[in-house]
C-alpha cells in the first residue's frame, strides 16, 4: 500500500470542548433529536442495548431501537424506544440520524435496508460493524459522501481486501485508501483513532488500551448517531464522538484503574463527567 503523504491533524480537548453540543434552557426531547438504532438481534442483544445507551448519553431527546422480534430483555429498558421491524419499517420511525450495524446481522435484510437508505437519500447515518460486513459482501459502496463509517482494522480489512497487518503498518495510509473507497467520512477505530473526510486526516488525541472490550463500539457508534441527530456535520460529529468516547478511558486510568477491568458499561457511566469537565473547559477559556 502506498504511504500517505496528507498531514495528520491532531484533534484536541480544547478543539472538542468547542464542539460541545449548547445546552438551553428551552430545550426539550424534541429539540434534542431523534436517534434511531437499528441494531441488535436474538443472537447479539446487548449491541442494540449498549448503541441506544450511548445515543441517550451524548445528548439525543428520543431513542429508538428497532430489531426484528423484540426480546423481552429490552422491556427492562424504559428510557428508550423500541420499535419491532417485523411489524414495521424503518420508514415508519421518525427520526433525524439513523444508525445501522451493530449487532445487527449479516443479512440479505440488512443489506435490503442500506439500499433503500442510499435510494431515500437519508444524509445522517452511522454505519457500523455488521452492515460494514454487508457492504463488502453485496458491494454496496460507495456511501453518501454525508454518511460516517466506524470500522475497527478486521473490519476496514474486509471492505479493502487487504490483512489488517499492511493497515496498521500505516494507519494513515489506509485510511486514505478507505475514504476514497467508502466516499464518506471514515472513522478507523483502535490504537491511534483516525477520522477523514474529503479533505482532511485527524488523529484524536484521546483514549487507551482500556477500551479493548466487546461493546464499547457499539457505545461509540451511537454517540455519534446522537450528535448527527443534534444537527452537528459529520466530521464534527465523529470527531467529537470519538474524544469523548477516548476521554472516558483516558479518565479510568487517572482514577488509578487498571485497563484489564474497563467495560462499555464503565464507558456509558464516565460519558457525563468527560462531557462535564469538557463544557467547563470551554466555559473557562470563553470568560
């Protein structure tokens, strides 16, 4: 692969703190956004549960998440939404960002879904995991230019074709190659987050080993989601989403916990005091 020769901007805490989302006192559920989930399945219910959590943590007024055959795990959740896709479709759901993925299924299904989003020209979605699988295997890119894909290395390697070893020998690289491919705006997750969109490379300046865990993917996939159903752009929206979701394990550590122990869980409680400290910050240097 050939190296990138585009510099690499460092996205920062002061630059994140900038992004935060205002907070009025004439808000409400509605002004705050409409998030719609499609993840989860019988097989992998928490990834559903864990994205739906992450979108209500970073801000969004109403969640929604839609699967097929609700379990009845997902009626111990009253917070959020839920919406059983066997009864009807996601036209149906109103909404303002729409993620899929997690969780969701390998499927003849999802990929049906993915087309008919690119056909209604849906510009606020967050593609993640499963569907990303999708898209490799029923060759469904290029995505709007509008639409965030969140990969992991295996993942990126299956839309690319190539091993996960020649991405990490060049992140950066890589990722140039992946933009050109999905013709969206790119999140590479792992050691070293990168975000680009048409014109620029960005390394987030957060975060650590503790997030190697199941689940905390899913957590970011859905922050994301709420901040696109804010109204933020989608380079704004990943690049926020992913400094908060790296502060949070930047903050496990300086509490003196060990990075073996942290869960997504751990991540989803950490999220309002990162988002805490961050709207203080931005307080600080606006006086």
């Amino acid at each position: 692969m050939k190296k990138a020769t585009s510099p690499v901007y460092i996205f920062k805490k002061r630059t994140a703190a900038k992004f935060l989302p205002q907070v009025s006192i004439t808000d409400n559920k509605a002004t705050r956004g409409r998030s719609l989930i499609l993840a989860g399945s019988p097989d992998y219910p928490g990834a559903g549960i864990l994205s739906a959590q992450g979108a209500q943590r970073m801000g969004s007024g109403y969640v929604i998440l839609a699967q097929k055959s609700i379990p009845a795990a997902l009626l111990e959740h009253p917070d959020f939404l839920l919406a059983d896709l066997n009864k009807k479709s996601w036209r149906e759901i109103p909404c303002d960002a729409i993620l899929i993925g997690p969780g969701f299924g390998v499927t003849k299904d999802t990929a049906k879904i993915i087309r008919e989003l690119k056909a209604a020209n849906k510009e606020k979605v967050v593609i993640d995991a499963d569907a990303l699988t999708v898209c490799a295997n029923e060759d469904l890119f290029p995505l709007p230019a509008t639409w965030i894909a969140t990969p992991h290395v295996g993942e990126l390697a299956r839309c690319l074709k190539i091993s996960s070893e020649e991405i990490n020998a060049d992140r950066a690289a890589a990722i140039l190659k992946a933009q050109v491919h999905f013709g969206c705006v790119v999140l590479l997750k792992g050691h070293g987050t990168l975000v680009i969109n048409q014109k620029r490379i960005y390394s987030v300046a957060s975060g650590n080993s503790a997030l190697a865990k199941a689940g905390t993917g899913d957590v970011l996939a859905g922050m994301i989601t709420a901040l696109r159903a804010q109204g933020m752009p989608a380079t704004r929206a990943a690049l926020l989403g992913a400094y908060v979701h790296g502060a949070t394990a930047s903050l496990w550590h300086s509490q003196k916990r060990d990075l073996l122990a942290m869960t997504a869980l751990d991540v989803l409680q950490a999220i309002p005091r990162v988002l805490y400290l961050l709207r203080r910050l931005n307080e600080k240097t606006s006086q």
